[in-house]
C-alpha cells in the first residue's frame, strides 16, 4: 500500500474512535497534556483542515489551521475535517506536490508530509481511544510505516515539548511493540492508562 491509502486507514480508525466518544467523555483528560478530549479533537479537525489545505496549495495560510470555533459537536467536527483531508489527499498527483507544513517550519515534498499526517492520525487516534476505554485497531502495515516516520522525527529536547508539534520522547522498553515504540517515541506514557486499553 502506499502511503495515501496508509494515511487513510489511519484517519478511518481516527474517526471511528472520535465516534464511540459518549456525552461524559468529552471533559475528560487525554494523554495530550493539559487537553481534555474536546480540545484534541478540535486540534485534530484543525490540523486535517490544515494538511488539507497544504495539499491543495494554501499551507501558508494561517487560517487553514485554526481550531474550529464551534465543538458542540465534537464528533460531527471531526468527522467533517477527515473527509476533507481524505478529498485532498486523494487528488491525482499530491504526493509530488509541495506542502508548506508552518508546524514543522517550511515546505516537504508530499509524500513526507502525507507521512507525517499518517503518524499524527496513528497517535492521535490511540490518544482518543485510551481516553474512552477502547482498542486502536490497526493493521501491520499502518502501524509498521508510521513507526519508521516516528523514528526520523528529531528527539533534540531543545526541539520538543510546549509550543513544538511533540513532546519529549520517553523510553522504549525491550519488546515493545511497534504501536507502543510510535507513541513512546512522540512522547506518551502508555503506562498512566491502566485498564483503558493503555498498553498498545
């Protein structure tokens, strides 16, 4: 599979566990310090909008990545923005095009960009599901690729934490699996979800 159709599995799974998100967990915290679930929910409806945007020429644009204003809805929101970075991405030619990701400072051939949105959507939909109590169900594939993207990303502290796109990396235990490696690697404790589907 390439990486377009890896990406899409990933934001499908993304979705389907924003979906299984009831009326009670909307306040509650998520691995995303400092966030409750509604707020990473419109972080990532914004960064959809935004990856969107970039795959269609107007990354530059510092309105494309605002966070939705209006989170009565979070899952209808969410929902919304997938499908239009799914649109985006499924135009003909967008890996070869060039993305300007202001994020993660400039412009990225588009097929490293779809890879970045693909280990964003891996995270982010673990993050939902230990917040809710549920499994993250995702194939080898998915999960293999977006581990080789985690493990390119710079783990330079002066590079990471408050007001960067990741949090300082934690340890890899011996035998983690590839989905436990990808999140450790980008910051999360799998071991502060206990009973909550925490250990991928």
């Amino acid at each position: 599979m390439d990486v377009v159709e890896l990406d899409r599995i990933a934001v499908g799974e993304a979705v389907r566990v924003v979906d299984l998100a009831g009326d009670d967990d909307w306040e509650r915290d998520s691995p995303c310090a400092g966030w409750t679930l509604r707020r990473l929910v419109a972080h990532m409806a914004a960064q959809h909008h935004g990856f969107a945007a970039a795959a269609r020429g107007a990354g530059g644009d510092a309105a494309c990545w605002r966070e939705p204003r209006e989170m009565s809805g979070p899952a209808r929101v969410h929902r919304a923005a997938a499908a239009d970075v799914l649109d985006a991405f499924g135009e003909p030619g967008v890996v070869e095009r060039e993305f300007v990701l202001p994020e993660l400072g400039g412009g990225f051939p588009g097929r490293r960009a779809v890879g970045f949105h693909l280990v964003d959507y891996v995270v982010h939909a673990w993050d939902v599901a230990v917040t809710v109590g549920v499994e993250v169900r995702l194939p080898g594939e998915v999960l293999g690729a977006a581990l080789a993207v985690a493990r390119r990303v710079p783990a330079d502290p002066a590079r990471r934490g408050p007001g960067f796109a990741f949090a300082p990396a934690v340890e890899v235990p011996e035998g983690a699996g590839a989905l436990e490696e990808t999140v450790r690697l980008l910051g999360r404790r799998p071991e502060q979800w206990p009973g909550r589907g925490g250990r991928p």
